[in-house]
C-alpha cells in the first residue's frame, strides 16, 4: 500500500507559499507562473493558516469586483485547513479528499508543512498501484500455465 510519502519521494516536497498579506494579484501570478492551483498561506512562524486556491478566488472574485486584486489572500483563503500525515495511505487520502471535496492536501509532520498532494496525484499513484496488481497478477497466471 503506498503512502503519502512515497508520492512525495516521487514527486518532491517543494511548497510555494505565500504569506497571508500578499495580494490576490500577486498570488495568481505566481500560481500562473508555476502552473499551480494552489498556494499554502503561512505566518511568519512558516505555520500553516490557509490555502488559496483558484476555486476560493472563483468563488469571490465576482462579489468583489476588480478590488478582488487587492485585497490580500487572507481576505480569501480557505481556512478550515484538511490535512494529512505522511505515513497516511493513498486509500484514506482519497477518501478525505472526495468527501472533503478538495483539489489539494497538505502534508504535515509534527506540526511542519513537509509538502502538498493534488487529486491528480493520489489518483496518479492510485492508478500506478493497480496497474502493478494487474501486471503481477498476468505474469502469476501465465507462469502457472
């Protein structure tokens, strides 16, 4: 069963974060920039207080008009923050993630910002997974023909 780690073994645990005053403007760019949909919103102690997502600007951005750029990304930012550790399996994080209904979950160790998952990861590694049952599988029914 693989874990969360091992998804950030493959794919690096390198988090783009922004402070919680950093402009809507500024963030979008960098999500823009880096081909992201999210950024992690951290304090000055590096603790984690929010995520900024594109959907969480989607959801504000008409209400707010052309201030929207503005304004900082705490004014936007999901704050019920769902998250994970990183010995926590592929399965669970799947689950959390359509229940919870989020694009992307942090993972934390001992209160650390040790890296973020998308759904396009989990159901990366969830694909990858069965097709390595799959294959073991074929080749245990062929050997024993």
């Amino acid at each position: 069963m693989e874990l969360l780690k091992d998804i950030l073994d493959s794919k690096g645990r390198e988090v783009l974060t922004v402070s919680p005053e950093t402009t809507v403007r500024d963030a979008l760019v960098t999500m823009a920039q880096k081909n992201i949909g999210a950024l992690m919103v951290t304090n000055a102690d590096r603790r984690l207080v929010g995520v900024f997502s594109e959907r969480d600007f989607a959801r504000h951005a008409l209400s707010h008009g052309n201030d929207v750029f503005g304004l900082p990304v705490s004014d936007l930012m999901s704050t019920r923050i769902r998250s994970a550790p990183a010995g926590t399996s592929i399965d669970t994080c799947m689950a959390l993630m359509t229940t919870e209904r989020i694009r992307h979950l942090p993972v934390i160790e001992n209160g650390i910002l040790e890296g973020v998952v998308s759904i396009g990861d989990v159901v990366k590694a969830t694909v990858d997974e069965k097709d390595t049952v799959i294959e073991q599988l074929e080749h245990y029914i062929s050997s024993s023909i």
